[in-house]
C-alpha cells in the first residue's frame, strides 16, 4: 500500500489505533490520523461522506484529497463492529502479543526458569505463524501467485486455557481488517454459532426461518475464527452443523483459524475423525501445550508454595496482555 498519508504513526493507512481507558480496562480505539486532517482540502462535509469539494476553476464537483482515507476508515470501523471480536482483544495489535512472559526470580527456581524459556519458545512459535498467515492473506490481494496452498492454510491453536490462543487469534482478524479491510468473523462455538442458528427455529426471532442465510453468513466471511472448538455436546444435529461449517470453508478454500483446549488425540476422535481429516488439509496446527509446565509448577513444587495465588493470577495476566 503506497504510503500517501506517509506518516510513521498510521503507517500509511491515514488511520491509527490508540489506547482509552475506561472505568473497567484500557481498550483500543480506531482514530483518523492527523495526517489526514492536515492535506484536508477543507471539504464542507464536516467529515460526512461523501467528502468532495467544489473546484472554483473548474465548476467541477471533485473528491477531497482526504477522501480515501475517510472512506477506508469508515470501513474498517463497519468491518469491526459485524467482526464479534470481544471487546477486550478488539483492536489489539499483533505487535502487542507479549513474548516475554515475566516470572518471580529465576535464581530461586530453576525449575520456574526453563518453564519460562520453554514458554517464550512456543509463543514465539506462535507469533511466527500468525505473522506468516497474516502476510500470506496480503500477498493473496495483492498478488496471488506469490503465494502457494501451503501458505494459505490456516491455523489450528491448540493447548490449555489461558495461555494466549484467543487473544492471539483475535489480533490476527484485527491485523487483517486495519491493514488489508478484509471481512473477519470471531465466533465462539455455543454462545454464538449454535445460538444463532437455535433462533432461527423461534418464531419469535427476527431470524426465523432464516437458517440457511445465517449459517451462510458465517461460512463466507474472509476469514473465521472459531473459538473453543471441541466444547459443542455429542448431539447429531451440532456434530453435523459444525462439519458442515469446516466442510463449507473446505471447499471454498477460506481461511480459517481454530482455538481448542483438548488434545490432538482427542482431535482426531471427534465425528470419527472425519472433521481432522479436513483439519490436516486446511491448518497449520500450533501447540501451546508446552506452557502447560508453567502451572503444574507454580501448583507441585514445595519452593514455590508462596507464590500460588500470587503468581498464578499475575503472571498469566502479563502472558495474555
């Protein structure tokens, strides 16, 4: 993307994200950069689309140099709001993914000190990936033959809670939609996907009868993420709604990115291992398993008795910031 609005703040985009704080957490924001305002051609529309001027030597009706950038902006803010990111990882930069998680002194704990190497070693695994996936979907806009199947995989994240898979997978949408304005889409597997599709049986809803519209919804988005994949019951009818969710992207060849908290070996048990065979042809798959260690040693090991409660809360809040 050619850098017209130039500066280092918006990287060329001509909007920025910025910090604000509320009563409950700080979030992210999306701003127009001051950039903008500055090559402005003082259009009359008091930033109201659709941001023209009236040439005087001309007598022609012409669009204000701040005009893409206005209307990019505008996009990107309607891309957010139908995306369902949660507001907590909204906006959040991949820059953001904290790769160096802090622990109490090493010197007292050699044990607590290779959890925390191994621990940086699989968040930088999984920084990498998700960088590499991010770049690959550019190049896709930009220029298709720069890229190959293999690059356009997505990712399978996988490993206990609390260890960085959802916010991770949420800076990848939120990478994708300020940069490249795709159609990004954040769904959690019963509270979202499956509740939304119950509704269309309620006469009730505004979405009755409507099944078929709002599962194709979901399905077509640039890219998915599904959240907490392995959590839906054993019922047929969402076994079956969820492979024809993953068979849907399967065969339109769209990305898609999956958080799970259970095993591969459990994976690859689930719908008699129809839907892995699906998964190993379309994600990459990225383990988190190796932060595993970090807890089971704040919990076993007798130094350490003193920083359970302590450590437990503060250090995995400074992992996911």
């Amino acid at each position: 993307m050619s850098r017209k609005w130039g500066c280092e703040k918006c990287d060329g985009l001509g909007y920025r994200t910025q910090p604000q704080l509320t009563r409950t957490r700080a979030t992210q924001i999306l701003a127009l950069c001051d950039c903008v305002e500055a090559l402005c051609r003082v259009c009359p529309g008091d930033q109201v689309s659709p941001y023209v001027y009236l040439d005087e030597k001309s007598g022609r009706i012409l669009p204000c140099d701040c005009k893409g950038a206005r209307d990019s902006f505008s996009r990107v803010k309607d891309l957010f709001s139908h995306s369902n990111i949660p507001l907590k990882y909204r906006m959040h930069r991949l820059r953001e993914f904290n790769l160096q998680p802090q622990y109490p002194n090493p010197t007292k704990s050699p044990e607590l000190e290779n959890a925390r190497r191994q621990a940086t070693i699989a968040l930088t695994a999984a920084f990498d990936r998700a960088r590499l996936f991010i770049e690959a979907q550019k190049k896709l806009l930009a220029d298709p033959k720069q890229v190959t199947p293999a690059d356009l995989k997505g990712l399978l994240l996988i490993g206990p809670p609390g260890t960085g898979k959802s916010l991770l997978a949420a800076m990848i949408l939120n990478e994708l939609i300020i940069t490249a304005r795709m159609s990004c889409r954040y769904i959690k597997i019963s509270r979202d996907f499956f509740q939304q599709l119950r509704a269309t049986f309620s006469n009730d809803s505004g979405t009755y009868g409507r099944t078929d519209s709002v599962f194709n919804e979901i399905a077509r988005q640039d890219v998915l993420v599904i959240d907490d994949f392995g959590i839906q019951s054993d019922s047929e009818w969402e076994q079956r709604t969820l492979y024809d969710l993953i068979d849907a992207r399967y065969e339109n060849d769209l990305p898609t990115i999956i958080t799970s908290n259970i095993d591969l070996d459990a994976v690859r048990n689930l719908f008699k291992g129809r839907i892995y065979s699906r998964f190993t042809e379309m994600l990459h798959t990225v383990e988190f398993f190796q932060l595993r260690d970090y807890r089971q040693h704040i919990h076993s090991n007798p130094c350490l008795d003193g920083w359970v409660g302590h450590a437990t809360e503060k250090l995995y809040r400074l992992m996911r910031r």
